[in-house]
C-alpha cells in the first residue's frame, strides 16, 4: 500500500479507506474465482481499484503484471493450531505400543 493512500494524519483517511475496502469486497462478491468469476477479470478489477484509490501507480516497480501469479496469504489462528496439534497428539499416542507411557493402547479386560 501506498503510504500516501491512507496517511493516519489525514481526517478523511478512514472514510477513504472504507470506502476502498467497500469496493473491494463488492468486487470480491461479484468476480472472485470462488464464486465463479474468471481470475483474470477479477485481478484486474482490483488492480484499477487500487490505481483508482492510489494504493499503486501503474508501471511502478512492483506492480504485478496481468498474468502474474498471486500469493494467497492465509492465517491460521492459534485455536487451529492446538486443534491440529491435539489430533496430532491423539494419532501418535494410539500407535505407541502398550508398554510406553502415554499410549492409548489400552488392554481387554
């Protein structure tokens, strides 16, 4: 993002800003691969929001092309993280063998 874009200083920058991200949200609804819109209409629809919101400038350096490829960036929330970690837990304590501590091999009475 551009620095100038959205300058914490400036009173209308919140109000800008929403509105950036309203637009981007609808075009997401509307054009988003997920929901059956073509990915390379999609890019450059939010590529000109962008432009248009001066979060970049075309042909500046770093400006993906059309047919670049996109990084997904996803968070994983801690809870995830321990719920993942559990199952894993669960999986190699039922393959220890009866003899280890901790297993979850438990014997027929």
């Amino acid at each position: 993002m551009n620095a100038a874009a959205f300058d914490p200083g400036d009173p209308q920058a919140v109000p800008r800003r929403e509105q950036w991200r309203r637009e981007q949200r609808q075009i997401a609804r509307l054009h988003h691969p997920d929901v059956g819109g073509d990915p390379k209409r999609f890019l450059r629809l939010m590529r000109e929001l962008d432009q248009r919101h001066g979060i970049t400038a075309a042909g500046s350096p770093g400006t993906a092309g059309p047919d670049a490829p996109v990084l997904v960036v996803t968070r994983t929330g801690t809870a995830a993280l321990w719920r993942r970690l559990r199952r894993y837990e669960r999986v190699v304590r039922s393959r220890l063998p009866r003899r280890v501590p901790g297993s979850r091999r438990h014997i027929d009475l």
